[in-house]
C-alpha cells in the first residue's frame, strides 16, 4: 500500500528512538507539512 504524505500532518508518538524515529525522518522526508511529537526527552530529538 501506498499514499501520499505531501502537505499533511501527523503526529508520532514514541518518536524518541527506533522505529518512531525512523517514522519521523521518513515523514519529513517525503514532504510532510508539519510532524508533531511526543517524546519522553526532548534532547533525544535533536
């Protein structure tokens, strides 16, 4: 399956490490427009 992210939003959860993270930078990637996070801490996102 596949679909277009271009000019959408989402939101990631557990995005501090893995498969979150791995999410997050393919989201952005392919031309999301914004990607929320939730993460447990915040020095781990940058």
């Amino acid at each position: 399956m596949s679909f277009d992210i271009t000019d959408k939003v989402a939101l990631v959860t557990g995005a501090n490490r893995g498969i979150g993270k791995s999410i997050v930078e393919s989201f952005l990637a392919h031309g999301a427009k914004k990607v929320y996070l939730a993460v447990r801490d915040l020095d781990s996102t940058t």
